[in-house]
C-alpha cells in the first residue's frame, strides 16, 4: 500500500481540450512521452507532491493541502503588507527556480495555482 492510499488527498482530472485549446498540446502526447512520471520525483517543502499518475483515467492524485490559493489570498485580505507581499514573491521566486533547476517549466503559474 503507497503512504497517500492512507491520507487525504486532491485529484486533477486533465481536460485535454482545454489544455489543447490553451497551449496547443495535448495532454495524451504528455502521458505518452512519461512526461509526468519525472513530476513524481519532485520533492520540495514549497511544491505539493504528486502520488500518483493514471494514464488511463487521465488524473493527477496529489498530496492535500488545505489552503488558500494566492488569489482568495489578495481578496481576503486587500491591505496585505508589503512584507507579507515580498515574503510570498520570494517563496514563488524559490519554487520556479528549484523546478527550473530541474529542467521543468510551470505551464500555467497564475494566482489560482498558487497556494498560501
């Protein structure tokens, strides 16, 4: 039995038109290239961690992490200090370039990808 069968855990079902339509690849030419089995060897405290790839149900089964997204962040909370600000632009600036480190670029990095 794996460790995440035992934990709370969050699935991303990809949506290949969507991501078709966006960037012009399709998420079965990712799957069939094992583009994302060197997803799973990522460990880092500020990327959550992917468990699992299932080629044929097209889903991503990652560790849970209960929080808010950068998004709901800046709409809770509009006077954020500068500190506060600065001291999450760092963390983000440290995740791109551990991942780019690794020769892995974020397709999609926005402030609803982005957890606080």
């Amino acid at each position: 039995m794996n460790d995440f069968e035992t934990q709370i855990a969050s699935f991303k079902l990809l949506q290949n038109h969507r991501i078709q339509k966006k960037y012009k690849v399709k998420y079965q030419h990712l799957f069939q290239k094992n583009i994302f089995n060197y997803l799973l060897e990522i460990n880092s405290k500020q990327i959550i961690k992917l468990y699992k790839i299932d080629v044929q149900s097209k889903t991503l089964t990652f560790e849970y992490f209960s929080s808010l997204t950068l998004r709901e962040k800046l709409k809770e909370d509009r006077n954020i200090s500068f500190k506060n600000l600065k001291n999450i632009l760092k963390d983000i600036a440290v995740s791109i370039e551990f991942l780019h480190k690794k020769n892995i670029v974020h397709i999609d990095i926005n402030d609803t990808n982005i957890l606080i």
